[in-house]
C-alpha cells in the first residue's frame, strides 16, 4: 500500500536577516520522488487501490507527472498499470524540459500533446467512456480527506521536537488552493494557536479571483502574489538558496519563495518554516 503516514523531515537553517529561526520542511523528501502531491496521490491510491489506466491533464513537464510516474505498478494493491498524460503546448523551460525527458521515456505512460481545449475533450471522452480514472486537472484528484492538515499537524509536533514554542509562520506557494484549504481547516478544528499562514500565489492571475474569500474566512492567512521571472534570474535565487540551504528550489513554484524572503523581513515572528513542495531535485538545474 502507499506510504500514507510517510512524513517529511524538519530541517532548521541559517538564512541571514530573515527570521531568528528558520525551518525547512521537506516535503521533497516524501517516497515517490517528493513533492506535495504525494500526500494527495497517497491518498487517492489509498482510498481507490490499483487502477487499470489513469488519465490527468497538465502542462508538459509538469511536477504533477514525474510525480505520478512513480506510481506506475507500485503493487499489486495500489498505484496504476497505465498513465496517459495529456499535455499543453506551453513552452518548455530547461527543467520542464528534463522532467519530461524522465517521465515520457518511462514504460507504461502515453503522452499526447494539444491545444487546451481539446485536451479537456480528450480528458472528457476517457472518463465518459470509462477507459481511464481521472487524475483531475493538474492532479487534484478528489479526496474524502484533505491530507494537509494532517502535514501541518505534523509539522507543529516535529517544531516542539525541536523545542520550538513560539509562534511560528508557514511560508507556503499557493496554486490549487488545497494546501491551503488543509492548514486552515486543522487550525480551526484542532484550535491550534500560534501557526500563522503566508501563501504565495504562483499559479496565473485567473487564481486570484479565488483567493479573497479563502482569505476571508481566517484571519490567519495572508497572501502575496509572485511575479514572473527569467530563467536567468530563477537560476541566480536558485542557487543563493542552495548555497545556504543545500536545498535547490523548482522554477516554477517554491522558488518565488525565495523572492519573498527577499521581499519582505519576518524578524518580527520568532520562527518561519518555509514549505519546500517540489519533488526532490537532485541535480543542479542552473547548468541545464
């Protein structure tokens, strides 16, 4: 079965001038090549067993993918036999290049590439039909369970291993808006005082519409929207945090991360623990 009480170490690290303590959660190191997505796949595998063929739609390249590769044939209970991923035709950055090499060479999956809208015909026709489960867009299957809330859960305990008891703000990329979904509703059903939310919104500007009223119900959460970068300038903020961390940050997600700790001070919290959500890269994307 999955490794559904897998849990991701916390690491502390010296990030001068940003906070008096800092921590890394390293959800990149997750089984199934890391990344946040395994606690939904997890999950869904989980809660489904071994599917036949599987079907998700994303950009080419995308984590939701890699990620997803490793769930071919996990065992005979769980995971998928078959994967087909439809693609968009979005330009390919240097590392979106490389994760796609990875996965479209791996046996059992099918890429098919397209325009948006006939990929959501396709994805419609497979599921209509009933020659593949869905994966959702962008892998966000449908849980009866959010599992970030147990991430988050996990996270305050590993704090107090580190006997850390001051307020603590989690610095998180917000796409989708499950993770976000996840910490509020454990905040508000376990009554966890002191855990302080800021979500960075990296997906487009369509996301914003939908980020005021998951704002407007906790007073915990606040937001700040990433800018788009050069390749040249990701790989500059890329490797700064590597070399303080040792942890190299996707272009696409957590590295605009790094551009609020850059952007703004947070010495005014005692600790920050920054959320490091892309499978686990372990090669030096700036010399791609």
């Amino acid at each position: 079965m999955p490794q559904i009480n897998a849990t991701s170490p916390l690491q502390r690290v010296q990030l001068p001038g940003i906070a008096d303590a800092v921590y890394l959660k390293r959800e990149d190191l997750l089984p199934h090549g890391g990344g946040n997505k395994v606690r939904r796949f997890d999950r869904f595998f989980a809660e489904r067993g071994r599917i036949p063929v599987g079907i998700t739609l994303s950009d080419a390249g995308a984590h939701t993918f890699i990620v997803l590769a490793s769930y071919l044939s996990t065992s005979q209970h769980a995971g998928a036999q078959k994967l087909i991923f439809l693609e968009l035709n979005n330009p390919l950055s240097p590392y979106a290049r490389r994760l796609r090499q990875t996965y479209s060479a791996t046996d059992g999956i099918v890429t098919i590439r397209g325009p948006l809208l006939r990929q959501l015909l396709r994805l419609k026709w497979y599921e209509l039909t009933g020659k593949a489960i869905s994966l959702g867009l962008g892998g966000d299957v449908t849980l009866h369970e959010n599992p970030f809330g147990k991430a988050l859960v996990e996270c305050v305990a590993q704090l107090r291993d580190h006997s850390e008891r001051r307020p603590v703000l989690h610095l998180f990329p917000y796409s989708s808006g499950v993770m976000a979904r996840g910490f509020i509703e454990a905040i508000e059903s376990s009554g966890m005082v002191g855990q302080n939310l800021q979500a960075v919104v990296t997906s487009t500007s369509r996301i914003a519409r939908f980020v005021k009223p998951l704002a407007q119900r906790s007073g915990r959460i606040h937001f700040a929207f990433a800018r788009q970068i050069s390749w040249t300038t990701y790989c500059v903020r890329a490797r700064s945090f590597f070399e303080h961390s040792g942890v190299w940050l996707d272009p696409v997600h957590t590295i605009h991360l790094a551009e609020i700790l850059e952007r703004r001070h947070f010495v005014r919290h005692s600790a920050l623990v920054v959320w490091i959500t892309c499978p686990f890269i372990d090669f030096d994307p700036t010399l791609l």
